[in-house]
C-alpha cells in the first residue's frame, strides 16, 4: 500500500508538470483526488490495516493527497498566467492604425429652407397643418371649385388611384380639410409632399414639395395678403427684396395673384438666372373664392380669406442658388454637405 501510494505521487506530479491545460489538470485531479479517485480507493482499504499501521498509512496517503492538490494548484496558476500573456500579446491592440472613419450625415437643403420658412410664419402666428398624399379627387380638385371637366385640371397631371382618389397634385386640399375641421379664425401653413405625373428634368420631378398658406378671418383683404407674403419674403431673402403682384387665374381664389420677387442674385438688374427679367415668379395666391368658403359651411358675408401655394425646391434652388432640381434628389454627400 505504501509502494501504490508513492507510485501514485510520482505518477500524478510526473503528469501535472507535463500538462499544458486546465482541462488536462482537471483530469488528473478527478482521477487522483476524486470521489472515486485512486487516493481514495487506497483509503477504503484501510479497514484490512492492522491498527499500528493504519495512522501510518493515513497520514502518507494524506501526505500524497496535498502533495498532489499544491501541485495541481501551481500548475494551474502556471497555465493561467501563459494563458493571459498569450492572450495579451494576441490581442494586442495596434493604437497607431487609423479609426473607421465615421461619415456624419446633413440637413437637407429643402429641410432647411422648410425650417426658415416655418420659423417666419410661426412668429406671424400661423400653425402648421398637414393633410393625406393619397386624397379624394373630392378634396384635390372639386371643392377647390375644378369640377372634373374643369380645363384648369389639365395644368396638373393626375396620378389616378381609382376614379376618385388622386395621388394630390397640390397641397391646396388642406385647406378644405382645414376650413372643413377647425373653428375659425384660420391661420396655417401646409408643406407637404405632392406628386404629378411630369417628366423628370432641371425643373421638373413626379414628386416635389409644396407649402400652402390659408387665412380666414373677418375683414380679411388683399392688403393683407401683400403685407404677409411680403413680410416673408423680405425674411427670407433680405430686407432689399421687393415683390410684385401680376393678375392670374386660379379656381379656388377671386382675384388670385401670382407673386414675384426681384432676383436674389442680380437684385432686379436682369442676369442668367432670372433670364434678364430682374424678377422671378415664386408663388400663387388670391382672396379664397365665396364659392369655396360656401362649400366648406363657411359664411362668405360674415368672413374673407387669402391663400396661397409655393414650391418648397423651387425655393430652396433660389435660397442656395442651386441650378438643376435633381441634385436635391440624389443624397449625393458632395452635394448636401455644402448646406
Ligand atoms: N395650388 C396651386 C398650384 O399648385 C398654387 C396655389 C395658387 C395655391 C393659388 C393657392 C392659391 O392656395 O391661392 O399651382
């Protein structure tokens, strides 16, 4: 029993310092030490011992028991710590090497020029409202006084859903939204997405984004209109900027107006970009049309309104002096960076 019990310590030390692993170390621990261990098999037969032996026996087998756990131990704090220096000299960071560069995205130029605008009604006390893209012909066009066989329907080339439902050609049916929804006084602006089905060039896209205007009130003029549409052009593109008013001819306004401004860049003195005019044509408007106001269930005697519609990128190219519309389009970085 003595010789199996020093066998067993020259063996087990023997392959603890040959052991590379922990999986390894643990092996041997299970076998030497365990419950069913060799260790542990000499103990049981400790009962055949006489009992001079048997204290002998007990504390060699002790003896070879700690021998054996302090070697495991040492080996496995060895293993441990080559590990961590392997590890370590593995995964060693190269702290010279450039990062990932992380690319920052922008506003785009139409938010911006969106986000001035709104600032300048919204301290004039308008509040922003907001309607469907995909509206009832009814709203679009025949409350807005453009009945279906209305010639003024063919300036705007509808993406039909079904007979009466239109992709809107304007955002303009907001305002029967509006006038039909909310108390009066009115006071909003409308930006939205509207859709017509043009070919895409430098001016043209099936999708683009107009802003539309409705006041109503008692006691409303054409002064007023001036003096708001004014006010905000001469926010927008500084306070040198005058307008003019032309007559023109829009169904749901009586008089309607389009409004130019003197072009920002040569200031009214004729150039390339307002094509020697000194002006440049930036929105539609007029005094709401009786018939519409009717409508909509609002008294024409007792109220008035003005209106008015613009195209956000035409708005935008004029802010930024950009020349071709499909660049607002492309998310190209080159491009949107320079806002
Ligand atoms: N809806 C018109 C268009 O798309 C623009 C417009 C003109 C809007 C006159 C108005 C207005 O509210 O009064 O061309």
């Amino acid at each position: 029993m003595k010789q199996q019990l020093e066998n067993i310590r020259q063996l087990s030390l023997e392959q603890i310092a040959q052991a590379t692993t922990p999986a390894e170390i643990d092996d041997i621990r299970v076998r030497v030490l365990g419950k069913k261990g060799e260790v542990t098999a000499i103990l049981k037969q400790m009962g055949k011992l006489s009992a001079e032996e048997r204290p002998v026996m007990g504390a060699l087998a002790n003896e070879v028991r700690e021998v054996v756990e302090k070697a495991i131990e040492t080996k496995l704090e060895e293993i441990k710590k080559a590990l961590m220096e392997n590890q370590l000299v593995e995964e060693e960071l190269d702290i010279t090497l450039p990062g990932n560069e992380f690319e920052m995205g922008k506003r785009h130029p139409i938010q911006l020029v969106l986000d001035e605008l709104k600032e300048i009604f919204l301290g004039m006390g308008f509040s922003v409202a907001a309607g469907p893209e995909v509206e009832l012909d009814k709203y679009n066009f025949e409350m807005l006084n453009m009945p279906k066989s209305h010639p003024s329907r063919d300036t705007q080339d509808t993406f039909y859903i079904t007979e009466n439902i239109v992709l809107r050609t304007q955002t303009s049916p907001v305002q029967v939204r509006t006038m039909l929804n909310e108390k009066l006084p009115i006071r909003i602006i409308a930006p939205g997405r509207v859709y017509r089905a043009d070919e895409v060039d430098a001016t043209h896209s099936p999708l683009f984004h107009q802003i539309e205007g409705l006041v109503i009130d008692e006691n409303i003029t054409m002064a007023d209109l001036k003096g708001t549409l004014e006010a905000f052009v001469k926010n927008m593109f500084g306070p040198e900027t005058k307008v003019r008013f032309r007559p023109h001819h829009f169904a749901y306004t009586e008089p309607s107006a389009e409004m130019d401004m003197t072009c920002f860049k040569c200031g009214g003195k004729g150039c390339r970009l307002c094509k020697g005019e000194g002006w440049i044509e930036i929105l539609g408007s007029g005094i709401v049309n009786p018939v519409v106001l009717e409508s909509c269930g609002i008294d024409s005697t007792k109220y008035s309104g003005f209106a008015f519609g613009m195209g956000l990128e035409r708005l935008t190219m004029m802010r930024y002096d950009i020349d071709d519309m499909r660049l607002m389009y492309e998310n190209d970085m080159r491009f949107l960076s320079q806002f």
